[in-house]
C-alpha cells in the first residue's frame, strides 16, 4: 500500500462484504497522543523522538506550526506503517521563539485542527512577541473563549473580537499564576494550559462535566508527568477511535452463523490513556452509552452501528459532538435517517431504534469520522455512497486503502467510482 498516487474520486460507493473476514488490522498512531506529545517534546530540553506518531493532515499542522515558530523537526518514514512517522523535534528546553509585531504578526494556520488551535495558544504565551492564530471556517465557527479567558486571568493578552479565531495572542513569557478553566465545551482548553503548566509557573483549576476524571485531561497529566524533560525516544500507541471501526465490522453479523467476521486491531492500546480503547468491551451495543462516562469520538461508530442490535439503544450527553468537526448530532441523525434508520433526537440525546437500512448518497460534511463511520455501514448495507471521502486525511489517510486490502492486513472491501461502477485500484484510495 503506498501512499503516492492519484486522488480520492469525489464520491466512493462502499460493496457489502460478501464472505467471512478474518483480519487483524494496524491503524496510524494516535492524533491525540501525537499532538500532545510534539508540544511537550518543543518544550522540552534537547531531542526528542516519537516513534510511531500519526502523519495525517492534523499532525502536519502541528509540526508546520512547530517549524513556522523556529524549532527544528525532522520527519521520517516508518517502515510499519505508511500513515505513520518518525519525528525528531528539538526541544529550547521550555523557550518558545519569538513572534512578530502588532503590526506584522507571526501567523501560524491551524486548519481545522482543534488540538493545535488549542495548544499552541497557550503555548505561544511563554513566547514574546505577536503570533496569530487563524485557521478554515469551520475552525472559526468552533468555541476557543474559555481557553483565552483562562489566559487572560493569568494575565496574557489575547485579541479576538468574538471569542473565537482568528485572534492574535501576545506572547508574555512564563509568568506564574492561577486560572481556572471550563472544559463544558471542550478537555481541549484544559489540555492545553496542562501541558504548559510546568514552563508558564501556571496553576490550573479545571471544572465542568466530569472536570477530575476527564479522560482526555487525565491523558494529557499522565503525558506531561512521565514525558522526558531532557529529551529521549517516545513510542506512540495506535489511534483507538481509528481502531472502532474495524472492531465494529465483526458486529454486523454477529448473529448470523453463515457469515461470521473475525476482524480485530494489532497492538490495541493497553496503557488507559484514550478512552476509546474501550470500543471492544461495550460490543454488543448497551441500551445506554454517554459521550461523557464511556466513549469520546467512537461513540459515533457505536451510533452508527446501533440500527442493527436487538434493542432500541440511547446515546446521552453528546453535547460536545455539535462543536467539533461538523454539528455531529445533527449530522449523525440527517444521515441515518436517509439510510433508512429511525433515530429520534431530544436534547443532547440520540434514540437509535433497530431498523431495516438500505442504500443512499451520504454528506460527510468535510468530517473525516462521518466519512469512516458510513464506509463501514457500507459494508454491510448496499448501495452506501460516500461523498469527499478525502476528508479522512485529517486523522486516517490509508483509511479506505485498509478497506480494500486483501486480509488478513485489510479487509478485502471493493470500492467503486459510482459512476459507471469501476472497481478503484489500491493506488486509488490514498487521501493525500
């Protein structure tokens, strides 16, 4: 599988899998760990190398952003895995470089890459100087005023007219002090001073929904404790949410003797620190599962998987869904529906009944889970049209060439280019 080539069609048409599967699959390194880790890695003294680091449009950004900021990061292939890094960064043990003036800010681009957007503001406070931070619309639209009121508190200045980027951050230096932060919206803004903490002096008081226990802050701590301050070798664990998928092709037939899927993922993460390498232990589906107390992003692929259990199935507290890469709730609901599913929605809950799907064009939403979540309902149900299927670069770029590979290291899936039904080559199928 490599990764050169031509360009994703614009829709991808998904064919049930018609025989038995039994694959152990790989998938890229963890988006989350990855980011967190090259922040505390430019923060550190001396070289740093993360082993196995995700290369997918959110990590370019940070490693762009890195070395737009003046640090050295070189970047290597891996051998194992083509979506998959090797990356050196080293670290000014704890400067960060100057920025640019009020008149000529030093810009960095984030994309739609929440983790950058929300790291490196605070990061680019330990620096001295003006750095703007600007990103796609969507990234405009989505909530960064808790994190710069935090700040703020703590002392630094932050422009932005509406709470939101683009803003421009002037950098302080390290400078101790206490804020308190919310992460009602997001873990991400708590993340982010957490991983500064120890550089800026800074004292953080997290509240909100489950504010002690959040999986993704408790992630981040565990990082920053153990992570090495004089530099060293980092190995990150595969992406869990990536993973869901593939554990979740082995339950469309779970039922079904003639046709029994045995798919699971290699080197599935065992340290506890993503909470979405809880996938495999609530298949088959519950009849409740909460964004809050079970899954973070996979709750999608467990909503996605719900029409086919044998019992109506509640999705609670997906409050935070509606501020991410798309409005997930409502996107999740638009689309099941025209699948076929019944699926009621009442506040930040979702009611998935077991239903008879068939066939449809499905809007991703330029979101790269909408994208994956559906392609694996494809496999299952005729007829599913994927449309930008490209938008899975953001975290999983071989995504659809794992589909198509034959097993056990994919899924032997046929893709076709909808029009005129031709099968899509391996070649193919790499979101570049």
């Amino acid at each position: 599988m490599h990764p050169i080539k031509m360009m994703l069609p614009d829709i991808v048409e998904a064919v049930p899998l018609a025989t038995p599967v039994q694959a152990e699959v790989t998938v890229p390194g963890s988006k989350s760990i990855t980011n967190r880790a090259l922040v505390l890695a430019a923060l550190a003294a001396g070289e740093t190398t993360l082993r196995g680091a995700l290369w997918s449009e959110d990590t370019q950004v940070m490693v762009e952003c890195l070395q737009e900021l003046g640090y050295m990061v070189n970047v290597t292939a891996d051998p194992e895995e083509i979506s998959n890094r090797t990356i050196t960064v080293y670290g000014q043990g704890g400067v960060v470089p100057r920025g640019g003036t009020v008149e000529q800010p030093l810009e960095l681009f984030v994309a739609n890459a929440g983790t950058a957007a929300r790291f490196l503001t605070a990061m680019v406070c330990l620096g001295d100087g003006v750095y703007r931070l600007h990103g796609t619309p969507r990234m405009h639209e989505r909530p960064q005023s808790a994190l710069f009121d935090a700040l703020r508190g703590i002392g630094y200045r932050i422009d932005s007219p509406n709470g939101r980027l683009p803003a421009d951050v002037h950098g302080g230096g390290p400078r101790g002090g206490q804020c308190t932060v919310s992460i009602g919206e997001s873990s991400q803004f708590a993340s982010a001073l957490v991983l500064c903490a120890r550089v800026g002096g800074w004292q953080v008081e997290i509240t909100g929904e489950n504010a002690e226990e959040s999986p993704y802050v408790v992630m981040t701590s565990q990082l920053r404790s153990m992570f090495f301050r004089q530099g060293g070798t980092f190995r990150i664990e595969p992406d869990a949410s990536s993973g869901s998928y593939f554990w979740a092709v082995s339950q469309f037939c779970a039922g079904q003797s003639a046709l029994r899927h045995q798919v699971s993922v290699a080197h599935w993460p065992g340290s506890g620190w993503q909470v979405d390498a809880r996938f495999p232990k609530y298949l088959p589906l519950p009849e409740r599962l909460s964004r809050s107390e079970h899954l973070g992003d996979s709750i999608m692929t467990a909503i996605v998987l719900a029409p086919f259990a044998e019992h109506p199935v509640r999705f609670t507290d997906l409050g935070r869904l509606r501020v991410q890469e798309c409005e997930r709730v409502k996107a999740l609901r638009t689309e099941l529906s025209r699948c076929g599913a019944r699926v009621e929605e009442r506040g930040d809950t979702l009611t998935v009944y077991p239903s008879e799907l068939h066939g449809a064009e499905v809007e991703t939403y330029n979101d790269h889970r909408m994208a994956m979540c559906f392609a694996i309902l494809g496999l299952k149900v005729p007829g599913i049209k994927i449309k930008n299927p490209g938008c899975v670069k953001k975290t999983f770029p071989n995504f659809f060439q794992k589909l198509a590979a034959l097993p056990p290291a994919g899924l032997g899936a046929t893709l076709l280019e909808p029009v005129g039904g031709r099968r899509l080559e391996m070649d193919e199928l790499f979101a570049s």
